[in-house]
C-alpha cells in the first residue's frame, strides 16, 4: 500500500469538512488556502456558485508576505471587501489546514476587521 502525502491527507481533510459545511447567500464561506510562500482567500456563495471577495498575499496593492503579519492583512483587507458587497457573517473553512498559525491570524484579521464566525 502506497503511503499518502501530506498534501493527499490535508485534500482527505478538506473534502471531510466540507461534507457538512456551505455557504449559502445570507452566510457564504470564507475558503482559505495557504502554500509554502504564500496564503489566499475567498468569500464564496455555494449556492449561486460566485466569489464574492477574494484577497491573497499574491496581490501587489496589499504588499503583504505569506507569514503570520501577512495573513493578518489579508483578513483585514477581505473583511473590507466583503463588508463593501454586504455580507458580514461567514462560515469559516479552513481547507484541511490546522487552525494554527497563519490561518489562526487570517481570521483574527478578519474578525477584527468586523467579520462575524
């Protein structure tokens, strides 16, 4: 039997999680993604099928590093975007990644920005 990767247990994961979590138009999903240099999210309606706010460390406008200082900022700055298109209470997906760390500090940006989950 061929033995798994870390990124094949962490997709086992995600896919577990989301058998029981969905965004839906009054309280979509915050989706977030970290890799080895970088973190991104996402604000998605699973019902319509649409992103509704997006931010990742990747963007130049937020100048921002893949660390815990840098997912700091990508909460706050997709807090605000999702503020601007009305929704302000999320489902919080951490996609089969420890809440730890930099996904722990996304959503203390977020939360401190004034997104509710």
């Amino acid at each position: 039997m061929a033995t798994k990767s870390r990124n094949d247990m962490r997709v086992f994961r995600h896919k577990r999680i989301r058998k029981h979590l969905s965004g839906t138009p009054g309280c979509p999903r915050l989706a977030v993604f970290k890799s080895s240099k970088h973190i991104s999210a996402q604000i998605i309606d699973d019902v319509a099928g649409h992103t509704l706010a997006t931010a990742s460390t990747q963007e130049k406008d937020l100048k921002a590093a893949g660390n815990i200082q840098g997912a700091k900022i990508v909460g706050k700055a997709l807090a605000e975007r999702a503020m601007k298109s009305g929704v302000n209470k999320v489902v919080f997906d951490r996609g089969g990644f420890q809440y730890h760390g930099v996904v722990a500090s996304l959503a203390e940006g977020a939360r401190e920005a004034g997104l509710e989950f």
